[in-house]
C-alpha cells in the first residue's frame, strides 16, 4: 500500500546533538535526587538502573516515574534547564529533506518531549513551519512506547497503520510499537542516514 503520512521523532532524529541530550539528562538527575533527598551521583545510579530494567526502552520519562516523579514536573524542569537557542544550529539538508518530502507525504512529529521545549527546539533548527501536526508528551502524558498513542496518532492524521511510515533513532523507543501495528518503519542513527529518504520521492 502506498505511504501517505510520515511521523518523524525529533530528538536523536531531526537533529543530532549530545550536548541537548545532556541537559535534559542532569535536569532528569537533578529531579530526582530532589525527589529522593540524595546526591546527584546517587540520583544518576538509580536512574542508569531503572532505565536498564525497563523493558520497553528505558526512556528517562518511563524511569523518572517508576522513582516516584511525575511527568509534568520532570517537563517543566527540562523547559526551564535546556536551552536549544544555545547549542542548536538548522541543517540546511535536513530542511530541504522535509520540503521534498511534503511534495509527496503528510509530514508529522510524535516525540516524548514537551510543547514548548519541542517548539523552541524545531524553530532552532529551522522545521516548525514543516510539520502538519505535532504530538508531543503533553497530548496524553502517557511517554512512549505505547500503542495507544499510535492508535490515536493514526487517527487524528486519517491514516490506515500500513499508510504510515515512523521514522526514529531508537527502535525499541520509536518504532517496535508501530512495526507491530503493521506501519512501516525506518530506523536511523545519522544525518546522513536520514537522507536517504529523498529516495522515497526521487
């Protein structure tokens, strides 16, 4: 069946930069050796720990409230401690990527991330105005991986699972969930390898 829509993830995927990825990581610990009344490193260990049990990805969202945080205020630590504006550049390829791409598909964005985080995020990186719907943690506060979310994903955008192509950097986190429900899947680990979905057009 021929792909109508693409759901891209956006952090590790539209852009690439350890540094973001760090200050969200020291907000996450930070929060919890608050919650736990503990140092940092303490707060590091339980967390590395908690990820590395969970079963379904070991996302930060997943681990922060199986130690007892809440989403929301993980959210607004990240909103408040990250800064994009700082560490982010737009890659011109990366744009003309999603132009060419919506000569053709319905583009979207389902991440874990926050509203305003993710907006000042693909503002930063020059996409915000490409995007036709973005779903982002605040839509349910339910992170992923969850079928319930793809569920309702595919139909706010009125797509059947096979019309729908997910794209992500972490299989386990982005795309196992969607490949089950029968969406195709394009896992990537580089820039360079997320252009190669020009090919899709070309």
């Amino acid at each position: 069946m021929t792909i109508k829509a693409i759901v891209f993830d956006l952090d590790g995927t539209l852009y690439q930069e350890d540094r973001l990825g760090e200050e969200v990581n020291q907000s996450a610990i930070h929060y919890v050796a608050d919650l736990k009344g503990v140092a940092p490193a303490e707060a590091e260990t339980l967390l590395q720990a908690t990820r590395a049990a969970d079963g379904a990805g070991g996302t930060l969202s997943r681990a922060v409230v199986a130690l007892g945080g809440t989403l929301q205020e993980m959210h607004l630590r990240f909103a408040a401690d990250c800064h994009p504006e700082q560490l982010l550049k737009p890659d011109h390829r990366v744009r003309v990527l999603l132009q060419l791409l919506s000569t053709r598909f319905q583009l979207h964005l389902y991440t874990n991330n926050n509203r305003n985080l993710s907006s000042r995020i693909m503002k930063q990186i020059g996409v915000d105005d490409l995007l036709e719907r973005v779903f982002t943690i605040e839509d349910h506060w339910i992170p992923k991986p969850d079928r319930r979310i793809i569920e309702d994903i595919l139909a706010k955008i009125d797509c059947r699972a096979q019309e729908t192509l997910f794209v992500g950097d972490r299989y386990r986190v982005d795309l196992a969930v969607p490949e089950a429900m029968g969406c195709a899947v394009f896992e990537m680990k580089t820039t360079e390898e997320l252009l190669t979905l020009a090919d899709l057009v070309h």
